[in-house]
C-alpha cells in the first residue's frame, strides 16, 4: 500500500532542542529550587510536559508555573535550536511524495514559532500538540486523532520517532514505525525500520 501520510515526530526527528531544553530547565530548577538534574528530565523526554513532572514526582501545585517558565525560557534561547542536517531537502521532496504531518509532545505556541522559523517553506497538513481531552503518548490518541484529519487508512501512514514512548505510541496504533536513530533516545534496533538521517527516509517510502 502507497504511503499517503508521513507524521513526524519534532524533538530529536526534525530538530536538535537539546541545548534549548537544558538551558531552561536550569531555569526551572534555578526558580523553583528542584533538585533534579537535567539527566532525570532527559529519561522522560517525548512524554507531556506536565507526565514528565509526574515521573519527576514534583508538587502537582506548581506544575503550571514551572511550564510557564519552561516555555518562557525556551522562547528566548530560541536560537539554540537547529535542524538536523539535510532536514529541509528531504521534507521538500518528501512533500512532492505525500502529505506530511507533525505529532509532538511539545506545546501549541512553541511548535508553531519552531515551524515558521526554522521550516516556513514546508507544507505540513496537520501540526498537533498535546491537547484537553485526548491521552498524550504513548496512547494512540493523539495519532488517530492525526489519521483522523488528514482521512487516510492505518496502513496508509508512517510516524517518524526517536523514542521509546514514540515507538508505543506507533505499536498502539497499529501504524508503521521509522527510527530515528540520530535523536535522543536509543532504542535496541533489530526488529526497527531504522535510519542514520532522515534523508535515509526513502528506503521505506513506497
């Protein structure tokens, strides 16, 4: 069956955020006086934000703060995040393939400044975040919600994801899965569509 739509992951799949993202949970950790390090935030990253604070067991009181702050922060060191080598060259041919999507653990208002940054001239047909209502991943939620919209068949879709929870989330759905290898997360690779860099997406492209 002819792949009609590619959903991307963002974090770790289209851009490197890692020094964005260090740089404001110190900003987190400095303002709310959490002791927990970066490396512990780092073994939840591609959950929601607000999962990710469960798992670090901090006060529920101050979860809407500390996102606040996060998000804040991140907007102004906005330039510290980049584009994997080759991303753009490889979405503009992709989007003469077929129709490309986002699904990321990341908020709204951040994923539309990243997009229209760093990506203005690619055409994605769905960009969707976290929202009310709907179960974040690993839950397939959020991903049939995605097949929903852009009205395809399961076996019509690929997701591209670098972690573990991206990997569920894919199985959860029923959907075919392409690791990338080159984000945050390492993932044991037998048994996984795998690529080096996304311009090695096509081997798996029909």
């Amino acid at each position: 069956m002819k792949i009609k739509l590619i959903i991307f992951d963002l974090d770790g799949v289209l851009i490197n955020s890692l020094p964005n993202m260090i740089y404001s949970w110190n900003a987190v950790r400095k303002k709310f006086k959490i002791k927990k390090s970066f490396l512990e935030y780092y073994k939840f990253i591609g959950l929601d934000f607000f999962e990710i604070l469960t798992n670090l067991n901090l006060k529920k009181k101050n979860f809407t703060q500390i996102k606040k702050t996060y998000s804040r922060s991140s907007i102004k060191a906005f330039n510290k995040i980049k584009l994997y080598p080759n991303v753009k060259k490889t979405l503009l041919k992709l989007n003469k393939l077929a129709d490309l999507a986002i699904l990321t653990s990341k908020d709204a208002a951040r994923t539309k400044k990243i997009l229209n940054k760093l990506l203005p001239e690619i055409k994605f047909k769905t960009v969707q975040s976290p929202v009310k209502g709907f179960r974040p991943k690993p839950f397939p939620d959020l991903m049939f919600k995605t097949i929903a919209k852009n009205n395809v068949f399961l076996n019509e879709v690929v997701f591209v994801g670098d972690s573990k929870y991206d990997l569920e989330m894919a199985k959860n759905s029923k959907v075919k899965f392409i690791y990338a290898n080159y984000g945050y997360s390492k993932l044991k690779k037998k048994n996984l569509n795998s690529i080096n860099s996304l311009s090695s997406i096509f081997k798996f492209i029909d």
